[in-house]
C-alpha cells in the first residue's frame, strides 16, 4: 500500500501495518492518523486503540452535528463535551440471540452542554445527536463486504 494521502480518494480510507508491533498508520484523503493496542494485549499503547477511535468518530460526529444544528437555530449553545465508553455485556434480553452467553457491544454517551439553553433546547438537542450520521450508521443494520485482491 505504501501510498500517499494523494493517492486516497475522498470518503475513502487505507491502513497498513507499519511493521512496528501492532502499530497500524491510517491515511485519508488528507490526514494520517495511528492506532494502536493497550500493553496488556501485545501493543505498545503509542496510538488509540481501534475501539478508542470508533468512539472518537461517534462523539466527533455528535459534537459537530450539535454545533451546525445551534447554529443554524441559533442557540445560546457555548460548548460541547461528549464522553463515551465501550463495553460489552450479557445478551439476557436478546430475543435474537441462539447463545445465552452471548455479548452485546454497549456504549454509553454522555452529553455535557455550556450555555443559556432552555430545558427545551437540551432535550432537542439531545434528539439531534441521536440523529448524528455516525450514530444512525452504529445503530443501523450494517453490511461488511470483504474480498482478497
């Protein structure tokens, strides 16, 4: 692969291993970033983890898509904050699930607003970052093709 953030198509993305441990080097169109795996699991910890930056992209997207929305409605929003966690737990109530073992993936959200913002303007702008396109594609059916080439 060995190629140049020129070479990458936009909306597209490529990683490689960068023969340093687990340490992988993302490139997009126009930016690279590294991943990486915690100690305990063979890594290094030198780059987020690849769980770390699933829950960047989620709580990037529920930021910006909060800040474009007061903007355009022009609410008194200051700041956003957005914590996540990832975890997995038991599928007791999964009426899908064949294993009784089985895990789902959880991740709690939790949203921090600065401003003179109504208690209207808060429980609307918590509908719209469930509205995120990042958050509609995490909780949505979604369809891996993979092939050799």
């Amino acid at each position: 692969m060995k190629g140049e953030s020129k070479d990458i198509a936009a909306g597209e993305v490529w990683v490689e291993e960068t023969g340093q441990g687990l340490i992988n080097r993302i490139l997009t169109h126009k930016h690279e970033i590294y991943a990486d795996e915690p100690e305990d699991i063979g890594g290094q910890d030198l780059a987020p983890d690849p769980y770390a930056l699933l829950l960047s992209a989620l709580g990037a997207c529920t930021s910006m898509t909060l800040r474009l929305y007061a903007r355009h409605k022009q609410l008194p929003l200051q700041h956003v904050r957005v914590r996540l966690r990832h975890s997995k737990r038991h599928a007791e109530d999964c009426e899908d699930c064949n294993d009784k073992h089985a895990m789902l993936d959880h991740i709690e959200r939790e949203i921090e607003l600065t401003g003179e913002l109504s208690q209207a303007q808060r429980e609307r702008l918590l509908e719209i970052a469930n509205k995120c396109p990042v958050h509609r594609t995490l909780t949505s059916k979604i369809k891996i093709d993979s092939k050799l080439i």
